[in-house]
C-alpha cells in the first residue's frame, strides 16, 4: 500500500504527520506522491479562512487527479466542521485532533496493515523506518504538548485542540534518545501551547524545567544534537529561558515570538496579556544578549476596531525593531470567536493594502539581518542534497558541493541576498559555536 501525507499549518501538525508516517511504514507501507498514492492523508489547519479554503481545493484536485485514491481528512479544520469534507468525493474518513493518535489503526482493517505503537510511546518496540530524510524532513519535529487554554479573541484553535495536555518528561527524553539513535541531529520542539508545557502535569513542571532536562548532549555526548524551540508566547519567554540559549550550544539561537500588534489598545481586545512596551523589553534584552540571534513574529493587521493611528504605530515599531523577520497574516473571521462578533471590521481591500506593507517592512527587516551576518562563522546543518545548510540561527545558505544530507558542518556567510552562500570551514564542527565568532 502506497501513502502520502500533505500537512498544512503549526509544526504541531508536522510532528503530527511525522507520527502518521512512522505508523505506516512500520506497518508496511510506501511512501508515494499523492497523485500515485492508494490513500492521502490531508492534515488541515484552520487558523484563518485561508488555510480552510486551501484544504478544501487540495480536497477536491486529489479527488480528480487520483480517482482512485482513499482520502482521509484530519487537523483542526477537519475537527472544527467535520460535515464539509464527509460529502466531499473519495473522503473515506474525516478524524477529529482528539482520535489522531488512532487514526493508522482506524485505517489497519481497511488496508490489510499491522499496527504499531509511535514512535517513543510505550516501549517503542515498533520499529519504524524513519530516519533523516523521510518525506523531506532533516531535523525531528517532536510535539511535546498540545491544546491551550490561552483565550485569545481572534482563535479558533483552543476548541479544536482542547484543554492542554503535556507529555511526561521522561517519556520525551525517551523519544529523544530515539530520534538521536535513528540519526537526527535537529529537534525541533513545539507544542500547542509551548509555554504552558507541565502545567497540567502532576506534579506541576514548567517548560524551563524540561529544556533544562534535555540540554547538553542527549545522546550521552557521542554526537552533537541542536534543539530548536519553536514558537513561544511573549509572556512565557522568561529570562531563564532566554539565559539557557544564550550560554550554550544545545539551542538553537533562534526564537519565534508573536507580537500580534503593536498597539496596546488591540492587544487587550485581542486579550493579549502583555503591552507592547512588555514585548519591545523582551526582544530588546534578547538582541543584548544575542546579537546574531534571529527573532521572527506573527503580526495580525485588520483586526475590529484597527484605526489608522493603530497601523501606524505598529508600522513604527516594526520598523526599528530588534524583529528579523515576520509572518504577516490578514485578519479573518473565524465562526465562533469573540472577535467574529466585534463591531469596526475593516474593510477587506484596507487589510490587503496594509497587509502589504508590513510584510515590505518585514522583507527589509530580513535583509538587514541577513547583511549583518556577512562574515560570521556557524555550525550549520545540511539539508536537501547537501547543497543547503541550516544555521543555528535559522539562515538557509548555499554550499559547495562535497556533502550529504545530515551533515554537520562550520560555515562562514559570504553572500546576503535573498539567496545566501557561504564557505565551507575546515573546521570541527562539533566544537564550532553555534553563533558568529568572527
């Protein structure tokens, strides 16, 4: 039997997806594109009206450009309205978040395949075929928690993925000795909620208390492995965390921060709780300590009530900010919210224009950062075919010709432009910095 996964949205979905895909190979199937697959799972997101429509259109071309393919719906749109893709031609099942670790065995009966447990669960006894490589993937995406109980007004995402639930700490470093043994020299971590991680378990953990845990060589120190935290709410970046990046090499000096907007005002209606002066203080302290660090947001521009001295002032602090670069997303309604409700909606043709120039300010952002790196020294990560590698500081950056995929290797930036370049070093890279020296 022949599969594909097409996955949309978080690094939650891709860990996932990856998890699905362990699944199956260790119950015999083979990986295939999805226009030659036998069954296509499709992982959706619902964050914005966007990412629904997409799902949906990818739905729809599968079932014409492969009639004979199974497809199963999963992921947070899928959860959220259900209805609009069991109808829909060739669906066999739509899975909701809460049945996704049974979703490969809801499909065993169907498809003649054995079952087994995911990777790092239990005793981990399955034996799946994932290595560096799988699907495209270089680094392990490994989901550490899930759910939120954080009530933004704009998000859909707490009544899809429910009430937070973290994993044990010994049961991740169990899945980290896994990913390691298989040959992973990337973790990223994520989560639903990365912030609120162990606050529901008992006892009560923190998230500095499982980065704390995993830090240092999780292999027992025979080959380096670099931790990338992914996206972490502002009000759960502490200086704790921020200290444990800053004076190791175990994490990646990359931090993914939204920020939302800029003015306080729609911070509070977005119930946001933080004030742009608490953000500009924690990215600032960050850039003190990190000077090559990079620091991404999410920024909503045409949310209710947005005023035009609103915009501005989130233009403003933008535009001199420690920020390198910005996902910008235009504000659309989600059924359900509070904000659905909300009175001033902006007018679409104003959240395109103004879309727009945040991103342009996000994209000089970006090159300015990437300026700067012109002659820094890294320990980077290859990719792909080799050809590409991945520093801890999150450029991507052409390299000679000579290495695989997986490979460690010090690099020095040679070229800043959209494509970056750099020199390969002959140098140990395990004992490289992760962070500019020269």
């Amino acid at each position: 039997m022949k599969y594909s996964v097409i996955t949309f949205g978080c690094r939650v979905n891709q860990a996932d997806s990856l998890g699905f895909e362990e699944e199956l190979r260790a119950g015999g199937a083979t990986y295939d594109v999805p226009d030659q697959a036998d069954i296509v799972i499709v992982n959706t997101c619902s964050v914005t009206t966007s990412a629904d429509q997409s799902a949906r259109q990818t739905v729809r071309r599968l079932a014409r450009t492969n009639p004979g393919a199974k497809i199963v719906v999963t992921g947070c749109y899928a959860t959220r309205r259900p209805d609009e893709f069991r109808e829909a031609p060739n669906v066999l099942r739509v899975v909701a978040n809460d049945e996704k670790p049974a979703l490969v065995t809801l499909l065993a009966t169907d498809f003649g395949l054995t079952t087994a447990q995911r990777f790092g669960d239990g005793d981990g006894s399955c034996g799946a075929d994932i290595e560096p490589g799988v699907a495209g993937r270089t680094a392990f995406t490994l989901r550490v928690q899930t759910g939120c109980a954080q009530p933004c007004s704009y998000c859909i995402i707490p009544a899809t993925r429910g009430e937070p639930r973290s994993a044990p700490i010994a049961e991740i470093q169990t899945q980290i000795a896994r990913a390691v043994a298989s040959g992973f020299k990337e973790i990223a971590l994520t989560g639903v909620h990365l912030g609120s991680y162990g606050r529901d378990l008992v006892p009560r953990s923190s998230l500095i208390a499982l980065l704390r845990a995993i830090g240092g060589r999780a292999d027992g120190g025979q080959a380096p492995v670099r931790f990338r935290i992914s996206s972490l709410e502002p009000m759960d970046c502490s200086r704790e965390i921020v200290d444990l990046v800053a004076d190791g090499d175990s994490f990646a000096r990359h931090f993914h921060l939204p920020l939302q907007h800029a003015s306080t005002r729609l911070l509070t209606a977005m119930r946001r709780p933080y004030t742009v002066e608490d953000y500009a203080a924690l990215v600032d302290g960050i850039r003190a300590r990190m000077p090559d660090a990079s620091i991404g947001c999410d920024i909503i521009v045409g949310f209710p009530g947005e005023r035009d001295e609103d915009f501005e002032a989130l233009c403003g602090y933008l535009a001199d900010s420690p920020l390198t670069h910005l996902h910008v997303f235009p504000y659309s309604d989600r059924p359900g919210t509070e904000a659905s409700s909300m009175s001033g909606k902006v007018p679409g043709g104003v959240i395109r224009a103004r879309a727009a120039r945040v991103r342009e300010i996000g994209h000089r952002l970006t090159s300015a950062f990437r300026l700067r790196q012109l002659g820094t020294i890294h320990r980077a990560l290859t990719i792909g075919d080799g050809a590409v590698a991945v520093t801890g500081n999150y450029l991507k950056v052409r390299i000679p010709p000579g290495c695989d995929r997986n490979e460690w290797v010090t690099v020095r930036i040679t070229e800043s432009g959209d494509s970056m370049a750099a020199d390969r070093l002959e140098q140990d890279a395990e004992n490289a910095s992760d962070m500019a020296n020269g």
